[in-house]
C-alpha cells in the first residue's frame, strides 16, 4: 500500500537504473563505425517524462550521443509531411523483415517493389533521396526545425562521427548502388547517402529521446504548448512502424515483451513511447509518456542490452503495455 509518488517513482528507477548497470557487461559497444568504440560499456540512464510533467532522469543523463538510426523516425515523418503520407507510401513499404537493419539480402529479390519499411538502412536512404532540398543540409534542414520545435533548441552535428561513419560506410554505400540500379532513388546518390550519414550523427541526450517519445505518445501534439508538431495521422503510422519494425530484428520479442513503440540507434539510445489510456488501477504520472532510454552496450541484434532489461521491467511494473 505504498502511496505512489513522483519522489517514490525517481527511487524506484534509481534503484534498477543500478541494477541494470550491472549487466552492461553482458554487452558490446558498436565497432564498426570507428569512433563508436569509444563510447563507455558502462553507462546507463533514462528519462522519462509524463504529459502531466512528471520527469524522472536517472543514471547516466547528461551524456550526449549520437541519435542514429533513431533519426529514421524522423525523417520519415519529415517526408510524409513534404509529400504526403501516399506518396511516401508508394515508395517504402510497412513491411517488417525479419532481417538486420543494414542487410542487403532482400535488395537482391526481384519481385521486390520497394524497400520494406523505412526504419531499414535501404529505406531509410530511399527516404532520404525523397526529402526535398539539393544538398544534405537543405534536405536535412526541416527535420533540424522539427527537432528544435520538439526539444526548444537546435541539436548539433557529431562532425567526427559523420566523418567516420562517411569513411567507413561500405555497406550502405553497396545498399545506395542497389537502389540506383533499382531505380528507387530520388536525388543523387552521394547527396542521399550524406543526407543519411549527417541524420545518424545529430548529437541528443535521453531527455530529448524522451521528448520526442512523449510528442509521439500524444498523437503529434506536444502536451504542454498544445501544438500540433506532427499531424495526427503520420505520428500514428510512425509508431506503428516503431511497434512492427523499430527494434530491428527483435521487434516481435520487444512487442511481447514491453509492448510499446519503441525505435532504437546502434549507439544505444532507444524512444519508447506509451500512449495515453484508461487503466484499471491508479497510476498517478503515468498517464501517458515519452522514454529515453542510452546504453551503449549492445546485444547481438544491436539493441542497448541494459536498456531493454530496464524497459522491460518497468513496462511490467508499471503496466505499460499497450496491449
Ligand atoms: N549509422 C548507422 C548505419 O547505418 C545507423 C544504424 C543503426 O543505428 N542501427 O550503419
């Protein structure tokens, strides 16, 4: 018959924040992008932010890092709100693969019509190639505005990690070739795959995970101003992508198992989002929120090891579940 405070809410995560820690032994940090090998197995933190303005941050929440492919999210609303969710539709399919994100198998099949959704490397570059503008940074430039709207200042550019990953990219480079053979590109390769590269290296921390994640719980509308960022409609398609195809190959695993939206980055990060409902028991702060979530020991489908052990406890706990 504990009463559940904010205060009770912040020492209860604190304590599984350490607990968790523990086990980021059990995991690797990403090597192969150079630079990331840099990052400390060790780290762990999260935030989470209620729409009634509950924040809990807890371990390690001050340290920034690379978003990745958690940027897929973004671009592909920026594309639907550029083009329109149809138009969008016609050129990446909802489709989870079962696959890694960066495989080339299914590029080779040649009844493919398009690639299978866009949080997959060979989606995620064709969304790029759509992105309106000439250059990476005019095509990049209304997701920075998207971004500085959702987390009130503008995220900066990891240059030594979009360096290293620009020089170290084999493979996605071998995914943009196939998909200019296939004639699924919109803009000129090298300009798409730059687009791609400096969308993986904008720099957050779990706090701005969180917001994101706390935007998209409330359908696109930022819960404290009451503006609609995001239209109602592609924020509920993105996170039925993040539902079906946001945890790589671990997305059914994830769905069982935590049973919210969630998309996570090979630098450890991961949004999960937990919409608003009506509930059974009382659950004071949680009615609804956004997690951020940063561990960068991965495991070997490249998911933050410790960050989904820690997900996946307090979904229970709390009873998060969307199902
Ligand atoms: N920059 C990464 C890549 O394409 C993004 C991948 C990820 O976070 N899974 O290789």
């Amino acid at each position: 018959n504990t009463e559940i405070t904010e205060d009770w809410l912040q020492n209860y995560v604190d304590d599984w924040v350490s607990f968790y820690r523990k086990q980021t032994s059990e995991g690797e940090v990403a090597s192969y992008i150079p630079i990331l090998k840099e990052a400390n197995q060790d780290h762990l933190g999260i935030t989470i932010l209620g729409n009634n303005g509950m924040t809990i941050n807890s371990g390690d929440v001050d340290v920034p890092f690379t978003i990745q492919s958690i940027s897929k999210v973004l671009s592909f609303i920026v594309g639907c709100m550029e083009r329109g969710v149809s138009y969008m539709l016609d050129r990446v399919d909802v489709e989870p693969t079962g696959e890694a994100f960066n495989s080339i198998m299914h590029l080779e099949m040649r009844q493919l019509k398009k690639p299978f959704n866009p949080f997959i490397n060979a989606g995620a570059i064709t969304v790029c190639s759509i992105l309106d503008g000439k250059t990476s940074d005019e095509k990049l430039e209304p997701l920075f505005e998207l971004l500085e709207k959702m987390l009130g200042y503008r995220p900066a550019l990891n240059v030594d990690v979009y360096e290293s990953e620009r020089d170290s990219s084999m493979r996605n480079r071998a995914i943009g070739y196939y998909l200019l053979e296939t004639g699924y590109l919109e803009s000129d390769l090298n300009i798409t795959l730059e687009t791609y590269f400096k969308q993986c290296s904008i720099e957050v921390t779990v706090e701005d995970l969180a917001k994101i994640g706390m935007i998209l719980a409330n359908d696109g509308e930022d819960p404290n101003s009451r503006d609609e960022l995001i239209p109602r409609q592609v924020a509920r398609l993105a996170k039925a992508l993040m539902l079906t195809c946001g945890m790589y190959d671990a997305s059914g695993k994830f769905a069982a198992y935590v049973g919210v939206p969630a998309k996570s980055g090979v630098s450890g990060g991961i949004i999960a989002v937990s919409p608003p409902r009506v509930r059974e028991e009382e659950l004071p702060f949680i009615d609804g929120c956004g997690i951020g979530v940063f561990g960068p020991a991965l495991d070997d489908k490249g998911n933050s090891i410790a960050g989904i052990k820690l997900l996946r406890h307090i979904a229970k706990q709390w009873d998060l579940s969307i199902f």
